[in-house]
C-alpha cells in the first residue's frame, strides 16, 4: 500500500502548474527516465554549421514512460523536458570530441488534456516557472507534422520505437 501511495504522489507531482498558468519545473527531472542525446539538431534545411552545437538531452516522467511501453501511447499528464546543454571541447584530458557543459534552457512538452491536450513551455536562465508557448509558434506545426507519435519526436528515443511499432501508433516521417 506504501508502494502504490508513493506511486500516485510521484505521479501527481510531475505536472504543475502556477496559479497564473505557469509550467513548474519539476526539481527531480533529472531522474526520470532518459529518452536520448542530440547533439547540434536542427530541422531546417538551410542552417548553417555550428562551431559549438549544443546537446539536447531528453528525459520523460516515469510513470508516462511506463505506459508508453505498455500501450504506445503517452497518456494524460506526459512530461517530457528538452534540456539543453553547451557543449565544449579539449576539457580535461579529452583532446577530441564533445562533452556537456552549462545548461542553456529548458523546454517543456507536456499533454495535458483538461488544458486542451499538447502543449510547449519554455524555461529561460535557470527560470523555475515555464511560459506557454502560444500556439502559432512553429513548435506546434513542425510537431504535428514530422511526430512519430502524437506530436512527440519518437523516431529521435530508440527505446520506444519498438513499442510504437507494435501498438501500430508510429508514423514514419519525412528526412
């Protein structure tokens, strides 16, 4: 019974929200569960190469994690939090490659259906509280049409491509 409480009240804590709308950054988010690293993305055609590209580590609430597995599905309440990193070189004894450094920002994808369903916050300078995205913001168009599964970026987390696949939720998308 302990079990199942502590269950529900981790559930219940990764989504928050401030009393004028804000996203709260979950304090613990560096202990879900870790989807995957980019390093430099970028989805439009003409950018320019970057010196410095950035990681984007991506990590999910648990409990949303675990029925994704199940179902292929990200239920009511999916948190999943971009983090992005500078990234340096010839730190330490590394004399090639790239390492992480300072986080950059942090954004928020979140579904939450009594607020309408997806969603895009973004957490500027270490900012504790997460803005809303308005909708016209490209993140929502570029999502819906190249998510492999409902607006997320799936094909990017090798560890939910099977199970998308074989609850027939993946869509294939464009290169």
């Amino acid at each position: 019974m302990l079990f199942c409480a502590a269950f529900v009240s981790a559930q219940s804590t990764a989504l928050q929200y401030t009393g004028d709308g804000q996203m709260v950054l979950p304090k613990d988010y560096r202990q879900w569960v870790f989807l995957s690293a980019g390093l430099g993305m970028t989805y439009k055609a003409d950018a320019t190469p970057n010196a410095n590209p950035p990681f984007e580590n991506v990590f999910v609430n648990p409990a949303a994690y675990q029925e994704f597995l199940k179902t292929g599905v990200w239920p009511d309440k999916t948190v999943l939090l971009l983090e992005v990193r500078a990234s340096e070189s010839r730190v330490s004894i590394n004399k090639n490659g790239r390492v992480q450094s300072k986080v950059l920002h942090i954004e928020g994808h979140v579904k939450d259906n009594a607020k309408g369903g997806w969603a895009f916050y973004s957490f500027k300078d270490g900012a504790e509280k997460g803005t809303l995205f308005p909708k016209t913001a490209d993140c929502y168009s570029c999502h819906g049409q190249n998510g492999a599964v409902d607006t997320t970026f799936v094909q990017f987390y090798p560890t939910l491509v099977d199970p998308a696949k074989k609850f027939g939720k993946y869509k294939e998308t464009g290169h």
